[in-house]
C-alpha cells in the first residue's frame, strides 16, 4: 500500500501527551503499545537496541526515549502523570527493559530493533522508527518487512507453511476477513506471514475462525493508536501548495476552510468534528499557558521558572516596549516549562516546538482580543502547512535538524496569524514560505541532552519570525520562493546537516558547560 496522505491530526497537530520530545517519548510508547498488543502474558524481559550511528545511542535518556516505551510496554496514557514513573513502575512489575548500543547500520537515526520475550516463553523480534512529531512505523516482524502506522485496525498472522498450501490459507484468511483496507502476505524461507489491515474492528467470531486455521503460529490483533484513522483509498483534495492555490482561487475560500476541506476528507468525518477537534486542542494549548504562568517544578531540568520574568518586566517598564512580541515570548516560555516539567502539552507539530505555534497565535489573540473563533480559524490554517511540510520534508530533528521542528512550527505560526488577520490563501501560503526561508540550516544541538537550551530560544525565535513574516506577507513583500520549493530546499538542506547537528552531541551540544551540566543532572 502506498503512503496515505498527512492528517492533520495524527502527524502535524498532536499528540498530547508528556515528556520532553514527541519523536523519544511519544514515539518509543506508541511502538511499545504495538508490542504490548501482541503479547499473550506480560513481558518478562526487553532488549532495545539502538545504532551506535544514530541519534537515540546519545539522547534516549535524556530525550525520554526509556519513559515513553515503557509507558506503551506498561498501557500507560501519554497524558498520564505516572509517564514518568514508567521505568520505574516496569521494574517493580518484574518486566527488565534493558537498552544497548551497536554498530548494525540502521538506516533512520531513529531506529528501533527490540527482542520481546514473554511469561510463558515466546520470543518475537520487532523493528520500529520513530518517524518524527510521534508518528511511528514499525518495519519489520521477526525478519518479515511490514509497515504497522498505527493508522488500522491491524491482524498480523504467522503461518508455519511456505509451500502450495500456503495459497490455500491465504484464500480461506481473505474469505474469513470478508471486507478488508489492505492485505499482504510475504514468504519467507520457514515461515509465511499475512498482514490484514481493516478500518472496522474485526469481531470475535471472525478471530476465532482465523485462529482455528490448521498451520497458524501465531494471531497479533492491533487496534488503531492514532486519532484519525486511515482509508486505503482516501483521496485528498490536494497534497501540494501549488494546487491549494489553483482550488482556493476557484472555489473562492478562506485558507481555514481549505484545512477544513482536506482533513474531513483525510479522516473520513464532517466539517464540524474537525473544528471540534482543533477547539479540544487548543483547550489543552491554553491550560499549559495557564500552568506555566502559574509556576511549575521537576527536578531533571536546567532551566527554572522564567515566565513570570516578562511579566514583571513589563510592569517594570525594564523592557523593549513591544506589547505583542512580549505575551508571545510569555506564553511560549510557559507552554515550553510546562513541557519540560512533565506536563501535558500539545506537541505542535513536535514537544521540542510545543511553545512556538500556540504560543504566537494565542498570545496574539489574547494581547489583541480576539475570539476563540478567530483563533481556531488561524490554528486550522497552522496545520495546513504542516501537512505540506510532513508531505514534502519531515519532522523529525534528528533527520532533518532544528529547522523541521522549530522551523517547522514558526512558518506554521506565520500563516495562522495571516488567516487571523484575514489575509488570503495566497498571503498564508507565502507567510509561511517567507518564515521557512529565514531558518534554513537550523541546527538541532540540545544542551545537556535536555529539551530545554537553546530549544526555549528557538521557539521564542520561532514566534517572532513568524509575526515579522505575517506582517511581510500582509504587506504584499515578495516570497520570491513558492512555499512547496522552500520546503524542498529546507529538507535537502537538513539532510546534509552532519548528524552532530541533527539532535546527538554537536554545537552547543559538546560544549564544556554543556558537558558538565549532562554530569550534575546524571
């Protein structure tokens, strides 16, 4: 099956959840509730390894890497405050997760090979990328190639026959299923292997037949962990910028309804379950703000409460007057100490860029009294580049470096504050083209393997060039770069960033201070 199109809500808004990185956190838990689905008996032991090559060898402790899959081994919520307690909670339960590092040449930075044995003894042997923002795919399954999203109810069968008798039980499976999204069965030299992805929940009396199916050794059912579910023959209304703009002129729309018209499409809903859907986030956008100005405390971090600081410099009189830049700079700091103190976030379209696209749009429209409305208008107009960007490039820092994240979120932000400010499909279209453009190169180097130093910085950066490129826009400045090659030029550009600055140990990242700080917070 070919690649489905972006959504919205699985790979550019969400998900909500905990922890410092949505590609180490959220991503390591979903691959691990895949393989808590499969089991039969709790695990007893776990052996995750990473390439020595890649990204998770340096950071997937400090990243949350061992939270976020225990928290999936363990059924615990994303958005659960025992998140980080994972580990802890798995050893306590008897279940050994143990991590190690070798040369096995991966070809992802952030590549998964995991051995799972179970209580009673079985073994399987899973393969599983954290693609970037949370968005996984696991590809392989003791040696099978596959491609799990997420996206499906899934039915994986291992089948002890590789000969003629193999076609038979392939027909009799597809007689069984009756109705299915996508199939594909692979031989391999002792075993064969079917995988049947359904969008409707196959019942008991179908799983019992598969199961008494003469030479099955295995059954793994999966049920769906992304918000919006998949169909194998969704065609969306456009994938590119370019034909955004031919529909937007001839159907005359504004660019939140765009957003609207492709994600009911994607998702296969209405035109109001997915303004309901951006209304619950932005609920959850505006609670981190709220809790971040409030104050928050965690132990393993560098920075402490700063929030409040530009508060009480503005009533100081102490800063550069600039009533809007500075509640955005509030309230992208307060979503950001929110995150990197354990608290529930919206990653948008990454935890490492959680402030900058909430943080700009509703700091603008609070600082300005705007109406939720308005706001939820701009949010829609936000992810609409982001599905242009997943399409074209990636959000994964450690593929592509800071630019896809940070970067990522300030074009995002750009064209949610034109639609705010009624601009046209064209000005959101090259707000955002005129935001990535000023941030090609941007390197990913995390202090102290900690989500936290310059990351606070490039959000805040990210929020400013966003207003500055809206403002460009609005006044009709010249983009010169249409925004789908801006986005080509951008991901050619991180793909030969050297892997030092893309997410592991270079830049600020191997600095003395940098050094002994990761030593005071082992």
């Amino acid at each position: 099956m070919q690649k489905l199109p972006a959504s919205i809500f699985n790979d550019v808004i969400g998900p909500v959840m905990r922890g410092p990185s949505s590609s180490h956190v959220a991503g390591a838990a979903r691959i691990g509730s895949i393989i808590r689905q499969s089991l039969d008996s709790e695990p007893k032991r776990i052996v995750v390894e990473f390439d020595v090559n890649g990204s998770l060898a340096e950071s997937y402790h400090g990243h949350g890497s061992d939270i976020g899959f225990a928290s999936g081994i363990l059924g615990i919520e994303l958005t659960d405050n025992l998140v980080k307690d994972a580990c802890e909670i798995a050893k306590r339960r008897g279940i050994d997760i143990q991590y190690i590092i070798s040369d096995y040449g991966a070809e992802h930075p952030n590549n998964y090979r995991i051995e799972v044995y179970d209580q009673e003894g079985n073994f399987h042997e899973w393969e599983a990328i954290s693609v970037g923002g949370g968005m996984i795919e696991v590809v392989k399954l003791d040696g099978f190639k596959i491609s799990i999203c997420g996206d499906f109810f899934e039915i994986v069968l291992l089948i002890d026959e590789v000969d003629s008798k193999f076609e038979r039980i392939l027909e009799n499976v597809k007689k069984i299923i009756g109705d299915y999204e996508d199939l594909v069965s692979v031989i391999g030299l002792n075993q064969s292997l079917i995988n049947i992805k359904t969008s409707l929940q196959v019942d008991v009396r179908q799983l019992e037949e598969l199961k008494s199916l003469s030479q099955i050794v295995d059954m793994i059912v999966l049920k769906p962990i992304l918000p919006t579910l998949s169909s194998a023959n969704c065609k969306v209304p456009f994938l590119t910028a370019t034909d955004l703009l031919e529909l937007a002129i001839k159907d005359k729309k504004e660019m939140w309804e765009m957003a609207v018209l492709y994600e009911s499409i994607r998702g296969n809903t209405n035109d109001q379950e997915v303004i309901n859907k951006m209304n619950y986030l932005i609920d959850i956008m505006e609670k981190s703000i709220e809790e971040g100005l409030a104050g928050t405390t965690y132990s393993d971090r560098i920075l402490g409460p700063q929030a409040y600081k530009i508060e009480n410099g503005i009533k100081s009189g102490s800063l550069v007057p600039a009533d809007v830049l500075n509640q955005v700079i509030k309230s992208i700091t307060a979503i950001m100490e929110v995150k990197s103190s354990m608290g529930v976030i919206v990653a948008a379209p990454t935890a490492g860029s959680c402030g900058c696209l909430p943080g700009t749009l509703l700091g603008v429209g609070k600082t300005l009294g705007m109406t939720r409305d308005e706001i939820v208008k701009g949010m829609l107009a936000a992810g609409l580049i982001g599905v242009f960007i997943s399409e074209g490039a990636t959000f994964s820092a450690e593929v592509a470096g800071c630019q896809v994240e940070c970067g990522a979120g300030s074009g995002m932000a750009a064209a949610g504050l034109v639609q705010m400010f009624k601009g046209t499909v064209e000005q959101c279209v090259d707000a955002a083209s005129i935001a990535l453009q000023n941030v090609t190169g941007l390197a990913c180097d995390p202090v102290a393997n900690r989500v936290e130093v310059p990351c606070l910085g490039k959000n805040i950066m990210g929020g400013s060039n966003a207003i500055a490129s809206a403002n460009m826009a609005l006044a009709g400045y010249d983009k010169v770069i249409p925004l789908d090659e801006t986005i080509a030029a951008m991901y050619d550009i991180g793909l030969k960033l050297p892997l030092e600055l893309r997410c592991t140990f270079g830049g600020l990242g191997k600095t003395n201070t940098s050094v002994n700080l990761a030593k005071l917070l082992l």
